[in-house]
C-alpha cells in the first residue's frame, strides 16, 4: 500500500509529490496491510528534501504509534552510471535514510538496511530512483 511519498530533488529545490502507482501498490510491493513509504531521488543524489524529511519523521512517528518492531530501508539506483557506483548510491541512500530515522528517535537496532542497487535494465526513471520505508508489526 502506498501510504506516502516524496520527491527529493536537487539541492535547495522544493519537493513535489508523485502520482500514486496503479492500483495502489507498486511492483514488488509489501501485503497490502503492511505500511510502506516512498522516498524519491534525482539521479545520483542523496538529498533528503525537506518533505522527505517530514515523510521520514512521520515514519517515524506512527512506528512508534503503532509498537513497530523494525522498519526495513530498500534502497534502489537506476540503470544510469555503473553497477558499482549505482550499488554504493543505494547503500548512501538507505543510509541517510536510515540516519533520519534515528534523529527522529527510532532506535538503530529496529532498522535494516537493505541497499539493493541498481534496479531495471534501461528504465532510468525515478520509480527506480527511491527508498522503500517498510514499518513490521
């Protein structure tokens, strides 16, 4: 289930929501009943925008709500660059991501990450330039 979104772009810039993926749910997404929430990029960025950050805190915010018991980061590149350089971007990525979680009082030992790279073989777009924030109950 798409619960939230965010584009994150370039340094500075403002954020902007994205359409929500047909039927609600992206490809490889979680059970339906499982929260999930989307953290977009520009290629070859890391930038957390501030609505990012917001969508991060209140990740935040409802696993501590609802008693979570972990919070899983996927990150994903896009097919741009190299296979090495989009693997190390995905693993900043869940990193930063995972860094705000933390600011926002979630404790380190409840989230994975899970740096996955690059995703897709020519699709460059920003479905495959994100972070998948997934709250386990």
């Amino acid at each position: 289930m798409l619960i939230g979104a965010a584009l994150g772009f370039g340094s500075g810039a403002g954020a902007q929501t994205p359409p929500a993926a047909p039927s609600g749910a992206a490809p490889g997404a979680a059970a339906a009943d499982t929260p999930r929430f989307l953290i977009y990029f520009n290629e070859f960025s890391a930038y957390l925008s501030p609505r990012a950050k917001s969508i991060i805190a209140g990740v935040a915010k409802k696993a501590k709500a609802t008693g979570a018991k972990a919070i899983t980061v996927q990150a994903r590149a896009s097919a741009t660059g190299t296979v090495q350089t989009n693997k190390y971007l995905a693993m900043t990525r869940a990193s930063i991501v995972a860094d705000e979680l933390e600011a926002d009082g979630v404790p380190a030992a409840m989230i994975e990450q899970q740096p996955i790279g690059q995703t897709g073989s020519s699709d460059s777009s920003v479905f495959n330039r994100r972070v998948d924030i997934i709250i386990q109950h």
